[in-house]
C-alpha cells in the first residue's frame, strides 16, 4: 500500500472486489442505492451498526473494513524501509507519524523508545544525549507500566536505567520480569552477581534434569526396565554435580520413577530397594531442615517431584507411601516398618514445628 487509501474508496474497492453493483449492495444492505453511492463519495458516512454488516457482505474484519489492519501494514512497510536505509535512528520520524495514527499499538511504543535510545548513543553534544536519553526512559517507562509483563519494553527500560547507573531500580524491574533471572546477571554487581549466576545456572541444570527423568519414566512405560536417561540424571547430579542437596526432589523422582518401574515389571524387591533411597534421602536432608531452609542448604522442589504438596520432608514421605500404586508391598515386613518410621518422624517433626 503506498498511499493512504480514504474510507469510500475502499469501500468501492470492496464492494468490486465483492462483484456487486451499489444496488445489490444496497438491497443486501436494507438501505437505498443513494446511500451506498454518498459512503464511496464520503458525502456522509455508514452508521455505526452498518459497520458489521458492511465488513460480512464484502467478506473482510471490521478493522480491515475502517483501514486500521491496512494502515498497521502499510506504516511496518515504512519502518523497515527506513530500517533498511538508515539503520535504527532513522525510523524515529516513521514511528512518531505511526504513532500519531496508531497510539495503543505497542510495538510501535518500544520502537519509538528503543530508536531514542539509540539517537542518544550517537549523539555528541552532552545536552542533546540526555535529551535522547530522557526521552527513551519516558517512553519505555509508560509503556512498561501499561504493559509490565512485557518482556522486551522490561528489559529495554533496564538498559536505560543502568546506562544512568540506578542499578536499584534496573533491579527491582527485573525481578518482576517474566523471565528477568538472566536480565539480572548484567545489573547485579559483586557477591549478589555470583548468586545469581548459581541460581541461573542451576535452573538450566534443573531443566535439563526434569527433561531426563520425564524421559527416563516415559521409556519405563514403554519398554521396561530401568531406562539409562534415569540413570544419566542421577549420575549427573551425584558425581558430575556434586550437589545431591540442590537436587534432591530430582533424585526421589528418579528413584521413584524406578520403583513404578519395578512394581509394573511385578519386582517387589527393587522397589523397596528403591522406596529405602527415597528413605535415605528424606532423613538425610531433612535433618538440614527439609523444606523450611534456604535454597542453598536444602532441595528446593519441582512440580513433578512426588513430595511437592507436604511442609516438610517426612510429612511428604509418609504421604507418599499411601498412594495406591504401593498396594501390592503393604503386605512385607519391610515396608510395614517403612511406613511406621515414617509416620514417627512425621509426628515428631511435626510436635517440633509446633
């Protein structure tokens, strides 16, 4: 589209398109041949509850049939043209004359901050950058208060803040991101900055753990046995990692991934092998305070891991132990005192919170 179109030309546009002479678009209408002519000519204009019917008769949107998808198209075609031409400074005055048409659309708003930003990194007069730079934080700031979940008007709006060195405000921004974890690597400074890289690198290491053990339990279902993805998963964790205490809700879905897998095989005797490292881990990690310690010093837990819903880890053990999938160990010595213990320590814990 390389001109702006008016409303009654394209509604003539429209309506040939549609193959319909003004009179049968008139008596499909319900209105007078007259009036169809005096919209195309714009003497008068539609009434708004002819809107819909208008845009059903010629078989577009609503928004197509006012210009507005046709206007968003032709102003992108603009921009990137002067994208192409003059880099990022040269499509500010595109985006302001968008603007001016299309004030709500957002992408607009973060290209008109973001093209601010960048008049300022090449301006050379110290007044003039921080004009540019003022004005980019104006406009990243109300678009990320109109729009806080925005990731890209977030993080853009961090960069400015930083630029002026208001690492506090960058921050308390990116804490709210949706994803602004790694945003915070570049605004936290000394000790805050290496927690932060633990706690980023440790989530991809989590991600990549959960993806092993649900690939783990879906081969079980499969074909059996115990499936050498559970077995990666713990290998990773206990000898690569050496951080069983930030993994430990993974490694009791491994292992309860394996008894599932040995209950279905009808091998009672693995499965209780695997229910006593469940065991183990609870009481081993539950003597640093189970759930209610800090994430550095015990297992922070994922939505997958079978303990998720308990306060505490032998609350979370016990409970497990009842599910109905265990049916068929209730009978053996072996898991009566495995129960039992549980149950205890679960009592116990629960008198020394109280």
């Amino acid at each position: 589209m390389s001109e702006r179109g008016t409303f009654g030309a394209r509604l003539r546009d429209l309506r040939v398109k549609s193959g319909l002479s003004q009179e049968e678009a008139a008596a499909r209408l319900g209105v007078s041949p007259q009036s169809v002519s005096k919209w195309e000519t714009e003497k008068c204009y539609p009434e708004f509850l002819l809107i819909m019917p208008l845009a059903r008769l010629y078989g577009v949107s609503a928004d197509e049939l006012l210009g507005k998808e046709d206007r968003r198209a032709w102003w992108e075609e603009k921009w990137q043209e002067a994208l192409r031409e003059g880099g990022e400074t040269a499509t500010l005055p595109v985006t302001e004359e968008a603007l001016k048409e299309l004030p709500g659309d957002w992408q607009f708003r973060y290209r008109q901050g973001c093209a601010e930003f960048f008049m300022f990194l090449e301006a050379e007069m110290e007044q003039d950058k921080q004009r540019w730079l003022a004005a980019a934080e104006k406009h990243l700031r109300a678009l990320h208060e109109d729009e806080p979940m925005n990731e890209s008007a977030g993080s853009m709006l961090v960069t400015v803040l930083m630029t002026q060195g208001r690492l506090q405000e960058a921050e308390e921004i990116c804490r709210k991101l949706p994803n602004g974890e790694r945003e915070l690597l570049h605004v936290l400074r000394g000790e805050k900055q290496k927690k932060q890289l633990r706690r980023v690198t440790t989530a991809s290491f989590r991600t990549l753990l959960s993806d092993l053990i649900s690939c783990g339990a879906e081969r079980s279902l499969i074909s059996g046995g115990v499936p050498e993805a559970l077995e990666a998963a713990e290998r990773i964790i206990t000898e690569v990692l050496g951080a069983e205490g930030f993994f430990a809700d993974l490694l009791i879905s491994v292992h309860w991934k394996r008894a599932e897998s040995a209950l279905e095989a009808g091998d009672g005797e693995k499965a209780m092998a695997e229910l006593t490292a469940i065991r183990d881990l609870t009481a081993r990690w539950a003597g640093a305070g189970g759930y209610e310690t800090a994430p550095e010093k015990a297992p922070f837990l994922e939505p997958h891991s079978p303990l998720r819903q308990e306060e505490h880890l032998w609350d979370g053990f016990a409970s497990l132990l009842q599910v109905p999938f265990l049916e068929p160990l209730r009978d053996r010595e072996d898991f009566r005192a495995l129960l039992s213990e549980a149950e205890r320590e679960s009592d116990t814990s629960r008198g020394l919170r109280s």
